[in-house]
C-alpha cells in the first residue's frame, strides 16, 4: 500500500479493496442522496458513475458469497456479477427496482 502524502490520502488508500472490511463507508454510501436508480441513470452518459454501485454494494455481496463458496470464487462472482449489471444496465427499469 502507498504511503500517505502529506496533503491525505494517495490514490490507493482512497479506493481500497470494497470487500476490505476496515475500508471506511465512501461518501456515496454515508447519504442516501444518489439512489441506485439514479445512479444507474448517470452512468450510461459516464460510465465511471457505475463504480459507484460497486463501492456501495459489492463488500456486502463479497461478503455473502465468500462464506458459501470462499474467497477465490467470490471474488470471482462479484467481479462477474457487477460486470454483467454494466453491461445490462441500460435494460433497467427504475419503476420496478
């Protein structure tokens, strides 16, 4: 891991491993202010806004799939997982979330 510049956070310790249980809650997971919806909204004009999701999401799904199938193959379905929701989010309909 970097280590701290003086001014804060390098780039790696900002956006750590989202299934890191230290990790502390992002911004987007503290306020209720951008739902998943909108979210999804944004992100087909900049894709980078579906990171989001993932920050939000994927530790409690590592987390669930690890303790059925361990750690290797859950890292691989959450990888899956939120690579399949990219690339189907335009099908979502945020009137039946």
């Amino acid at each position: 891991m970097a280590a701290q510049s003086p001014t804060g956070p390098t780039d790696d310790q900002a956006t750590p491993l989202a299934h890191d249980q230290a990790t502390p809650l992002a911004d987007d997971q503290a306020t209720p202010l951008a739902d998943d919806a909108a979210i999804i909204a944004r992100s087909m004009d900049d894709p980078e806004q579906f990171a989001v999701l993932y920050r939000r999401h994927a530790a409690r799904l590592y987390r669930y799939a690890a303790r059925r199938l361990g750690p290797d193959l859950a890292d691989d379905l959450v990888a899956d997982t939120f690579l399949h929701a990219f690339r189907q989010r335009a099908k979502y309909h945020s009137d039946c979330p």
